[in-house]
C-alpha cells in the first residue's frame, strides 16, 4: 500500500508544479556555470522595485512579476555542451514548445523555443540555445563559452522581453524573441 502512494504522489507532483526543469542537472556539474532565480527572488525585486518613480524600472518590474523561473546555464566544456544538445533535442520533442526563430552567423547558432501563453504575444516558456560560441570571451578570467541556455517560465510578454533583456543583463539576442 505503501508503494501505491508513493508511486501516487510521483505522478501527480508535476500537475501541481513541483517538477523539477530537465535541464536542473546542470546546475551542480563541473564545467557548468549556472544563474538560478526563483520566483521567491523575483517577488522581492518586483516589490523594491515598484517603490521607484522611474518609468523604466516599473516596466522591468511589470514584466518580472509573471516570471516564475529565470536559468541560465552555460558550458566551455565540449562534452557538457553536446549533452545540453542532446538534452535540448529531447525535451523539445516531449514538450509542447514551437520553434520561433534561429539566427546562425558563422558558427554560431541561436535558437528561440516559446510555449504559448494565455493571452496574445505571451508565452508561458521561452527556451533559448546558443551554439558554437567558441571564441566569446565572458568575464575577466578569458572563459571561452561554447553553449549557453536560457530558459524563462511564466507569463513572458513578448513585446517586453527587451526591457528583461537589459535589466538582468540576459543574451540580447532574446531581443529578437519578440518579433513573433
């Protein structure tokens, strides 16, 4: 009996939202740098920040407020990237998200995922994967990325994510995103 509610509660802790994101492997592997910021983070900024008096800011926080998850994850390491490819490929063909747009300029490759929202021009995911970076430099230390994913949840207006972009100093090709 006791293994029938185990087994009970595994399956329906996703319909409540308590599933953790197939890319949350990521976030403790070596050669793996990561930026995680749940919705209790998000909450609090969007609360400091709906006491300022400047237009911009409370737009930032306008469209803060319906994200749940921001992650960030990012690999030099050759092996870690092609399993983030693999991973992506995988979870692209399980979920319900659509290809927006790709942008490939030498050898980088871009490609923007979104999950429709409740409205129009929001979405409730938006996936981003960048490949093939290889001579970026990040940071002070001369760290070469190869792959980085962004993945945002919640309530995405896409006509904003250029306000998101900027404040939380994100890719500014999710920029682009918004022309869907």
């Amino acid at each position: 009996m006791r293994k029938v509610a185990v087994v009970f509660l595994m399956a329906i802790l996703p319909v409540f939202g308590f599933s953790q994101s197939v890319f949350d492997k990521y976030e403790n592997m070596d050669n793996v740098g990561s930026v995680i910021v749940n919705k209790g983070m998000i909450d609090l900024v969007s609360k400091l920040g709906s006491m300022s008096d400047d237009a911009e800011a409370k737009e930032f926080m306008e469209v803060a407020s319906g994200l749940k998850n921001v992650k960030v994850f990012m690999t030099e390491d050759a092996s870690v990237s092609a399993d983030m490819t693999s991973t992506v490929k995988k979870y692209l063909k399980s979920s319900k998200l659509e290809e927006l747009m790709r942008v490939k300029d030498k050898d980088v490759n871009v490609k923007f995922y979104v999950r429709d929202g409740s409205k129009k021009d929001h979405v409730s995911e938006l996936l981003m994967f960048v490949s093939g970076l290889g001579d970026i430099e990040v940071g002070h230390n001369g760290r070469k990325l190869e792959t980085v994913l962004v993945s945002l949840t919640g309530d995405i207006d896409l006509n904003k994510i250029g306000t998101l972009t900027s404040k939380m100093d994100l890719p500014k090709d999710l920029n682009k995103a918004s022309g869907k």
